[in-house]
C-alpha cells in the first residue's frame, strides 16, 4: 500500500489521506549504502487525489516486509500526468541547525543524543547508535543531516565515530553495519546480459603489521595470509587499538589483557582480516538488471536476489574461476507496487572498515598532536625571548613596606616604583604570577603554583593525562578580529571511576561567537547534560554562577557582581565587550560549593 499524508503527519497511525496504489505508475525506491534514499513515481493528474498531492506532503510505503515514509520535494505536470520526486524523511535534518556544540569523550549512542538535542528546531527524530567507539567533536554552525554525514568535514559524526546510516521513519541510527547474511547466494556467469562484475586487485593485502595499544607489535612482527605471494607480498600495518597488554605502566589496568593473551588476539585479529573480510582477495562489484535478465534462463537463479535488503551479504561463486566472493547490497532500485527489484549492485566487502576507521582516528590524532607540539614550541620560545630580552628585578620584601605587599621575594619586569606590568611573587613554598592589577591597585594574581597543584587561566599543553578534569564552558566573543580563540589545543581525558555521574556544561550562544564591525547581540544560555541528557530545567537558577573575563578588570567586576547568580541565560551587547570577553559559566552542586563547569 502507497498512502498520501499531510506535511505535518509524524505518527502514521492512519491511511492518511488515502491510497495511491490504483493509479500510481512506476514508483520506484532507490537506496544506496550511506547515500541516496529516494522515491519517484507518475501519477494521473485527473483521478482520485490526483489534485491534492502537493510538495512536502508525505507518502508512506506500507510492504510485507519494508516499510518507510518519503517527502515530496519536486513535481512537474506534463501532458496530464504528475512526476514526483521525493526524499526519505531524515533529510528533513538538512532545514535544521546546529549552532555550537562540544561533544567529549562520547559514545557513538551519546554522542547521536546529543546532537539530536542540540538542534535549534524541534523535530520528530529519535538519534540512536550502536557504536561504541569513544571519541570527540566541535561543531559549529552545521546543518543537522550534515553534521552527521557529510564526510567531507573532519568534525562531523561519521568522520569521527564512522558507521552506516540506518534509517525508518522517524528513527535515525548510525549503525556500525546495516544489513544481513541471510543465506542467499548466487552463480557469476560471465558475458550475460543484464549481469557485469568488475575486479580491483589495488586493495589486496597478503601481510599484516597488527598493532596493538601503544605501538605492542608481536615477536615475530607479522601475520601471513594463506595466499600470500612470497615473492611478492603486500604488506599494510593495522592498529587494533583496543588490544591492551598488562605490561609497565598499564600493568594494572583493568582493561589489560597478560602480556601472551594479546599476542594471541592480535594474531586473531590480523587472521580475520583474511578469513572473515577477504582482504587478501581481489575486491568485486557486481550489478545486475533484472529487466534485461528477465528473458534468461540464468534468471531463476538470480531471482533469490529479489529476498534480500539494503547492507545485505551475498555469497557469489565463480564457477568457471574456481573461488567464492562475498559482497553486500550497496544499492538497489525497487519497484514498491510490484515489489520487485529492476536493478541491485552488490559491492565487495571493503578491507576492514574497523581497521580503516581506527588507522584514520590514529592518523588525526597524530596530526593533530604535531600541530599541539607546534604551537607549544612556538608559546615556549616567544616566552623565553621574552625572558631573555627583559631584565629582572628582584626584591626581598618584608611586612613593613610602603607598597602595601605581603612579605616574600618579588620579581618585576621594571624597577619597582616604575610601574612594573608582570611579577612573580614567592613565599611559605607558594608562587605567584600576575600581568595586571585589580580596580583598587593591587596585583591580580591569576597563576598560582601550591603544594597540592597549579592553578591557571590559560595553560598551553602538548597532553594532560589525568583522571578527572573539571572543564569549565565558555565562550568568547571577539569585535575585532572575528574568530574564536582557543586556550587548549589539545588535550586527552581519562574518565574518572566507574558509576560517577558525568556533567557537562554547554554555553549557546544564539547569534553565534563571531561578530563584525564592533555591532554585539546575542544571548548566552547554559545547558547542563548528565550522561547525555539535557537536565537545565531541573537545575535552580540560583545554582548557575556567570563570570566574564577581559582586559577591563573594573568593567569584569561590575559584571560579575549583576550577572553572577540567579540565571540560566544572560544578555551580552557592544557594552559587554570591549575588542574581546570570555564569559564562563559553573553550576554550583547542590548542598554545597563544589561545582559542575
């Protein structure tokens, strides 16, 4: 059955406006594997409903054994007839947006949730995954089918997380594989029409380098496939991230394996990849045109064809060259009034997806480490030029001062009574370091070293490896130069123990970050997330506590002291920011002050 619905049906309960099925020609739905999922059809002008059907109205395919709805984005009337063109509901995602979010240290499925509640419009979707794999992104301004996706971005899901799109309905899943093995296997009989098959021999790999977590690489170095060419092998490392050995400092990690018991998995890893995902085979694609088959006597066992679904395996024997292949349904096009298949192309597992999501993590994550090593050396030698080109001034400074300083040893960038703009100030094993001065005068000391740790506004690190870091949001604005400013470039986290709630903090900003020409507006709101959730309503507003950072100290106080308590939103114009602010915001935990940042 083939129903028209309104534009705004999202439940389906009904036959909607009525059924298409009597007079509709040729509907047919294309798919293909992270791609195109589309419906077209014909339809007579001047017969039932002929006359309703109109653009973003929906259309519902009801089968035995698939179902799904489409909307309608284009129709032309030519000589009586309708020709509709319709898109499946999920790239309704591409109207909505994404205006600034900060995914850390996420699941798949986190991470699916938490972009579904961070569009700006409301929407029928359910987000969901079954990936596992833990990773981060920043999105900023992206369209909400886009940021899930466009490959073509580094940041956006799929490039991060990876996965195949899995959608029905209203449901939207990032899979880490669709389909099924159902048991349906074919013949390849070369030069028949209607039926091709194409070889590509560049992704064999007949010898694997397994890697294991921290570069662990077995004794013997490398796993052989049976049909490995000794003359001329092809050779490929492959990082199996997950393979942990109980050795040095990872000896008692709980995720760590004996040192023997990861040899063995890696050497079963890197045997998969030949016995399970054939890449030491030639790669094949094959497509099949059931309408110039259909006057064949191979048709019959093509036919078995007609049982399988999108991201399906196929086992396909090539007789006359003596090997078996397996590949998947990567597209297909489908009469849904016959329910029959005119065209399906089967494409032979890709070597690996696990192993090529994972080298290209690591690959990013090399990057992006050079380009932190980058900035520090360069921080590292502006400040020792820095250091070199100025001399120090230092003083023993006792209680009974004439510059109302607290006793220690001070060093200053200039002679004390000529206005020194930096001092580092030493005493009872703390130290101290300031570049500015409060309102009233006395030093604003914003780098503090104690005891027990270091205490710091901006810190410039290559990696922080730790088990618990409090993050606090922010968000800057800049009149001038029109861009964000980062204050960490890289940094890794460890989560902390097993059953701690995890908090995160996000500030919107609703008219983005960047502005131009010295003209702000926009308000910043606070959206607090436990384990994925937007939890803000349930938060007192007297709990969140606004702060705003920039060169005017006594403009920052007078801010603070309006703003700090008692808001979940606050209003930031050309008044609030003078060239650049960074405005912070904490939520205070309940009972006490301790706080979620």
């Amino acid at each position: 059955m083939i129903l028209l619905h309104t534009k705004q049906e999202n439940n389906y309960t009904t036959n909607g406006l009525g059924a298409l099925d009597a007079y509709i020609i040729n509907p047919i739905v294309r798919w293909v594997l992270n791609g195109e999922y589309t419906l077209s059809f014909k339809y007579p002008l001047h017969v039932f409903l002929g006359q309703e059907i109109k653009a973003e109205m929906q259309i519902e395919v009801l089968l035995d054994e698939y179902a799904d709805v489409f909307r309608i984005k284009e129709i032309k009337k030519s000589m009586g007839y309708l020709e509709v063109y319709a898109e499946h509901k999920s790239y309704d995602l591409i109207d909505n947006f994404i205006e600034d979010i900060n995914i850390v240290n996420k699941t798949g499925l986190e991470a699916m949730i938490h972009i579904g509640n961070n569009l700006v419009g409301d929407h029928p979707f359910v987000f969901d995954s079954n990936i596992t794999t833990v990773a981060s992104a920043r999105m900023v301004r992206l369209g909400g089918l886009q940021a899930v996706i466009d490959d073509s971005i580094d940041n956006s899901f799929i490039s991060r997380w990876g996965g195949e799109i899995d959608r029905n309905y209203n449901n939207f899943k990032m899979a880490k594989s669709v389909g099924l093995d159902r048991g349906v296997k074919i013949e390849y009989a070369k030069d028949l029409i209607g039926y091709s098959a194409k070889q590509n021999v560049n992704t064999v790999i007949t010898k694997i380098m397994p890697i294991g977590f921290d570069g662990l690489l077995l004794p013997e170095k490398y796993v052989d496939s049976p049909l490995i060419d000794p003359n001329r092998p092809k050779i490929k490392k492959i990082v199996y991230g997950d393979v942990k050995a109980a050795i040095g400092e990872y000896a008692d990690d709980e995720d760590a394996i004996p040192l023997e018991d990861a040899y063995t998995a890696l050497r079963q890893l890197a045997a998969e990849e030949f016995s399970v995902n054939n890449i030491d085979k030639p790669t094949m694609s094959y497509e099949v045109d059931f309408a110039l088959l259909a006057n064949t006597e191979e048709y019959k066992n093509l036919e078995v064809l007609q049982e399988v679904q999108g991201g399906d395996l196929v086992e396909v024997n090539h007789v006359k060259d003596n090997f078996t292949a397996k590949a998947r349904v990567i597209e297909f096009a489908r009469n849904v009034l016959t329910e029959k298949y005119e065209k399906v192309k089967l494409g032979q597992i890709e070597p690996s997806m696990t192993a090529k999501f994972e080298e290209s993590v690591n690959r990013k994550i090399q990057e992006s480490e050079r380009e932190s090593h980058k900035l520090i050396d360069t921080v590292r030698e502006i400040a020792i030029n820095a250091g070199n080109n100025q001399d120090a001034f230092e003083y023993q400074i006792k209680s009974d001062n004439p510059y109302g300083l607290a006793p220690g040893t001070y060093r200053f960038n200039k002679p004390i009574d000529e206005n020194p703009t930096t001092v580092t100030w030493e005493a009872a094993g703390y130290s101290y370091k300031a570049n500015s001065k409060k309102s009233d005068g006395t030093w604003d000391w914003r780098t503090i070293e104690t005891p027990d740790g270091y205490i710091a506004d901006t810190m410039f690190a290559g990696k922080i490896n730790t088990s618990l870091i409090e993050l606090s949001s922010e968000t800057t604005l800049d009149d001038e130069l029109g861009q964000i400013h980062p204050d960490i470039e890289n940094i890794e986290l460890t989560p902390g123990p097993p059953g701690e709630s995890t908090y995160d903090v996000d500030i919107i900003s609703t008219n983005g970050n960047v502005f131009k020409n010295g003209v702000i507006s926009t308000i910043l709101q606070a959206v607090v997330y436990q384990g994925g959730t937007d939890i803000t309503d349930q938060i007192d507003a007297n709990r969140f506590r606004w702060t705003r950072k920039s060169t005017d100290t006594a403009g920052d106080d007078a801010w603070n002291e309006i703003n700090f308590s008692g808001k979940k939103s606050v209003t930031v114009t050309t008044d609030d920011v003078r060239k650049r602010a960074t405005f912070f915001c904490a939520i205070s935990a309940e009972g006490g002050n301790n706080k979620w940042q």
